[in-house]
C-alpha cells in the first residue's frame, strides 16, 4: 500500500499526490511486528510473575492474576508511548494506528501466551487490554504537552 507523505510545508492534505514522496506502509512493519513480540514476552512475563507474587493457597489468586497482568500492562504502554513520542516518525498518525492496532493484537498474544504457558485462568478480561489503553493515553499526554510546549498566551 502507497500512501503520500506531503512532506514538510506542503500546503495540501495527505490525500493530495502533488508533490508528495510516496510512503510505503511496510515502512511500519518493524513497529507492528515489535509490538506483537512484545505481546508474546508480556504473556511470558506475567507466567514468571505470577508465581512470585501471588501464592497459590491464596483465595484471591485469579485476582490477583489479573492484576499482574494489568500492571505489565501499564509499563508495556508507559514504554509504547514513550517509544512513540521520541519517535513518531514521518507520518506519525500512521505510526500511532500502526501501533495500536499492534497492541491490541498483542494483547490478545499476551492472553493467550499466558494461558497456554500455565497460567491458572483470567477472572477480568479487560485487565488484557490496560496496554493499549495506556499507550493511546500516553501518547495523547505526549502530542498535547509537546504542542503546548511552545505556546504562550496572547496579551
């Protein structure tokens, strides 16, 4: 797929080729594939995690699980907006909607990594998708602080 970058200054949309360079969404792969392998280490993570902080004579054990899973969650997406405000790249609401579409497939991953590699049960399957929520948080914390850096108020 070829999309257009307009380049800088170019006065006109994304969807105007006059003057753009062509953009290839494969130019996004790396992050989408990034993205889902972490997916797969999360899942790995929250089975070696599990065990350490939560003790299996514990009542409250799938809660707890899903609460390991939820704090992965949230550094994996603290670490996703972070990755994507140092570098959002040449079209960066492409790069934002590349990456979200991969956490969230790579939350599923987590999930399924988890239960496959021995974890109990999940009692609170939203607790998979903290990591998409935080990053898509994270990086419109990050677009707004960026864009207010320079202003100032009119007198």
């Amino acid at each position: 797929m070829v999309l257009t970058d307009p380049g800088p200054g170019h006065a006109g949309g994304p969807h105007q080729a006059t003057g753009g360079h062509p953009y290839r969404l494969r130019a996004e792969l790396p992050w989408f594939l990034g993205c889902l392998a972490a997916g797969v280490a999360l899942g790995v993570a929250w089975r070696i995690v599990v065990p350490i902080a939560v003790s299996a004579a514990d009542p409250e054990r799938a809660v707890a699980s899903d609460g390991v899973l939820a704090g992965l969650g949230v550094l994996a997406g603290l670490g996703t907006a972070a990755a994507l405000a140092f570098a959002p790249g040449r079209m960066p609401h492409l790069r934002f909607a590349v990456v979200l579409v991969g956490c969230l497939i790579g939350s599923a991953l987590a999930l399924g990594t988890g239960l496959l590699l021995g974890v109990a049960r999940i009692g609170a399957i939203g607790a998979t998708f903290v990591w998409p929520v935080v990053a898509s948080g994270g990086t419109f914390l990050a677009a707004v602080t960026s864009a207010t850096r320079g202003w100032r108020p009119s007198e």
